[in-house]
C-alpha cells in the first residue's frame, strides 16, 4: 500500500510545509511564496469562515490602479481555481481552502495555478 496522503489540519503544520518545500518567508501572520525568481508572490493567511479555520491563497495580477487588460479577464473562465477581485487598488486572484481538511498536493497545486496565472497575467498586455 502506498503512503497515505498527508493531511495540513492546523495552520502550524501548514508552515512547516511551506516552509520545507519553498523555502517561505512569513511575517505578521501571513507567509509569502516566491517563485520564478520573485516575479509571482503568492501570499497564505488563516482566516475564519463560520467559525471554522480556512485557508486565504492569493497573488496580486495588476496594482496601483492599473486596469486589467480585457485578455486577462477573459482568462478567469479558464483558471482552474479562484476568483478575481480588487482589494484597494490591486487586483488579486483569490482561492479559499477548509484548513481542517487540506491536503498538501491540493495546497501544492492551488500555489502552482495561482502563480501561472500571475506570471500569465504579467506577459498578456
């Protein structure tokens, strides 16, 4: 039989993931994954849903204002996971996850997705 998937229940092992497989950076309660040389910053932080833990996973596509090109919009119908949205004046692609019940690979693969479409939304004029 092969190993049993591994479980994050807590926000504690979720760092030690993070940490161990990207190498994280983590301040004021947040962690920050780099990659592809610090073009796509994909951000983690615990938040409250119905009094149950969950996990936020977001990485900004456009900031200061900058209006999102019409292919980038065209892209959310394709993006595997999240939603877009403004929060102030970045526009961010946002995916929640039930923290009691991740597991690593799905976190491994939301991180993936979240940091294509940034590096995509950065190349499409």
């Amino acid at each position: 039989m092969g190993e049993a998937p591994k479980r994050l229940a807590s926000w504690g092992e979720l760092c030690d993931h993070v940490h161990a497989t990207y190498g994280a950076r983590e301040a004021d309660g947040r962690i920050g994954v780099a990659a592809e040389g610090a073009a796509a910053v994909v951000e983690l932080r615990p938040i409250d849903v119905l009094g149950r833990p969950w996990l936020e996973v977001r990485g900004v596509l456009t900031r200061g204002g900058q209006a999102p090109s019409r292919p980038v919009l065209a892209k959310n119908f394709e993006l595997p996971i999240g939603s877009l949205g403004m929060v102030d004046v970045e526009l961010s692609l946002r995916q929640l996850l039930p923290l009691g019940a991740l597991l690593a690979a799905a976190l491994d693969d939301t991180i993936a997705c979240l940091t294509a479409a940034i590096l995509e939304g950065a190349r499409t004029p």
